[in-house]
C-alpha cells in the first residue's frame, strides 16, 4: 500500500521517490503538515516563487468541477516540470474525482502535492491514495518527545542559547499538541531569553508552564472578548498581588495562536465556531468555551496575525524595559480588548 506509518514520514522526506507523482500530507497537526509539505516542495528542486513551475491553490478553488484535472493536465511552455500545490483540503468531493483521475492516469511532467487536515480511514481520498501504485500518503501526528526535542535544538541552536535539564523537561511537558504551537511557545521563549546564555527553570515556569493558571485565562478572555472595564479590574487585582505582567502577556499569545489554528478550519471547512470548539484538540475547558466562540466571531486570521504580532513586539519591549513591564503589557492588553469591543459593537 502507497502510505507510511508516522516514525517512516521524515526518512522519505529525505530521499522522496521521483517515480511517485501525487503526494499526501495529511494529519490533524496542521504545523506539521505544513512544514513537511514545503520539505517536500523544496526537495522536486523546482523554483517555488516561479508561478509558471509551481502553481499553489486554495482547496476551495480547487474544488470546481474538473481544476485540479485541468492545471494537472496544462503544457507549460516556459518549464519541462510542474509542481500544482493545493492546501488546505478536508471533504472537497471534486478533487477526491480529479485525484481519482490523476491516479489512474498519473501526469508525466507534474508533481501533485496535496495538503489536508485529519483524514479517517475511510476518507474516500486517503484510500484512493493508499491504495494507489503511484501515490504515496504521508500522515502527521503530535510531536513524540524525540520531535519535540529536535524542536527545542533546532531554535536553540539559531539563537546561540543553553537550556539546563531540568527546564528543557519543563519545557517539553508543555509542548507536542501542534507542530506550529509547539514552535510559536518556543520562540517566544527564546525572544524572552534574549542576551542570556541559558534558559532556566524559572524562565520556562514564567513564562509557559504557569500560563494555564486560571486568573490568566480570565484576563485574556476578557481581552479577546472586548470585554474591557472586566480587563481592567482583574488585570489590576492580577498586579496588586505582586504577579508579573509576562505572564499574561504569555498567556494572551498562546490563546491568539490557538485561535489562529481554529479560525482557520472555520475558514477552509465552512465550520461554525461552536462545531470547531467542540472539536478542539486538545479539548477546550468547558468553562471557557464560551468565550472562545466568540473570541472566534470576532476576530478574522489577519487580525489574529496582527494581535500576534503586537504581544510579541510587547514580550521583547517588557524584556528590554523591565521597569516599565506592567504599563507595557497593560497598554498592548487594553488595544487588544478595545479593539475586540469594536468589532463587537
């Protein structure tokens, strides 16, 4: 059968077989597929920023009577190769035709990478492929702690920075749900540590390991759900008993990046939000689902990406302005929540 189990993925990745045309990645780590997607991409030796040799679509334009068969199907006159990239696909039944027809009949001079979500056994596209000659189907999974390890080294060695043992256990205690996830916590970490040598013990616990804390998901559901005068309070009492604002800080871009993930199967599986809370792995705490709903309605993924970005350039101001960390994270907290207010209105 055209398939591998998830410890055989990457060793493919490496030396992908050239006699195989249609590629799989599917999983409900969506970091991951990504990321093994491009690895594969990279690895046809096409120019990816050629739109002439590698055409990238959205599964929901592919999903039209006949595209897929057609740009896998078109001559180009300026490349001997093609790459057709699509993402993002769930239960799209014209592309489960085309790729029927790709498999029986497989293009020469094209390469059909084909990005989806978690595929059941019975997904009439998984099958197809896996049962296919000229196919092969790559599944993604959670991080096991050799992944997460890879992780932590790959950041660490780029930013030139140690991790002492018992805070890189810490640090993977927290880490494995999501590919993506697991590199936005790490980064942040590593942004946070930024002009030290080592990461401590203390520098994971501020600021990942204590953000699940109960006073912290408060404050930033009230943050996201626009709820300003209730930020206020509780990110006031939150202070007046001596916590420190990272760690809120911390907890708001965590909650953003998982905002990010959901909102984007809203966005390509036409899911209401309440279908894609209900579903959330790992499973959101019923008190805050909710919140997170609306959270959802509110906020669209580019206002996600620039809430993102704004906690980030918040964490490094508070790093380099210490004194001044409590009215920093305040001020970013409070755009945030006034921003989610006015959407709201």
């Amino acid at each position: 059968m055209a398939q591998k189990k998830s410890h055989e993925v990457d060793g493919w990745l490496a030396r992908p077989d050239p006699s195989v045309p249609i590629v799989l990645i599917y999983g409900p780590d969506r970091g991951l597929v990504s990321e093994r997607a491009a690895a594969f991409a990279a690895k046809t030796g096409l120019p990816l920023d050629d739109p002439f040799s590698v055409i990238k679509l959205d599964a929901n334009d592919a999903d039209q009577d006949g595209r897929l068969l057609d740009e896998a199907r078109t001559v180009s006159m300026f490349t001997d190769r093609r790459l057709v990239w699509v993402k993002g696909i769930g239960n799209h039944a014209s592309i489960v035709k085309d790729v029927a027809s790709l498999l029986s009949e497989p293009p020469r001079d094209t390469i059909i990478l084909l990005e989806a979500g978690d595929l059941k056994k019975t997904s009439p596209l998984r099958k197809a492929v896996e049962d296919a000659k000229t196919a092969m189907a790559l599944p993604c999974y959670a991080d096991d702690a050799r992944g997460v390890d890879g992780l932590i080294d790959e950041a660490l060695a780029k930013a030139g920075l140690r991790i002492a043992l018992e805070a890189r256990q810490l640090l993977k205690a927290n880490l494995g749900g999501d590919r993506l996830a697991s590199r936005g916590e790490i980064e942040k970490l590593v942004l946070y540590c930024n002009g030290a040598s080592a990461i401590t013990v203390d520098d994971v616990r501020n600021l990942i390991g204590d953000v699940a804390g109960q006073s912290a998901d408060e404050i930033v559901d009230a943050v996201l759900c626009g709820r300003v005068a209730e930020f206020d309070r509780l990110f006031s009492r939150y202070l007046a008993g001596g916590n420190p604002s990272f760690v809120i800080l911390s907890a708001a871009l965590r909650q953003v990046q998982g905002l990010q993930i959901l909102r984007e199967q809203m966005d390509k599986e036409g899911k209401p939000a309440s279908a894609v809370v209900a579903s959330a792995r790992p499973p959101i705490f019923y008190s805050r689902k909710k919140n997170v709903e609306l959270a959802l309605q509110r906020w669209t993924q580019s206002m996600l990406q620039s809430a993102a970005d704004r906690l980030l350039g918040a964490v490094l101001r508070t790093r380099q302005q210490q004194a001044l960390a409590s009215e920093l994270s305040r001020q970013a907290l409070f755009a945030l929540a006034v921003e989610s207010a006015r959407v709201g209105r």
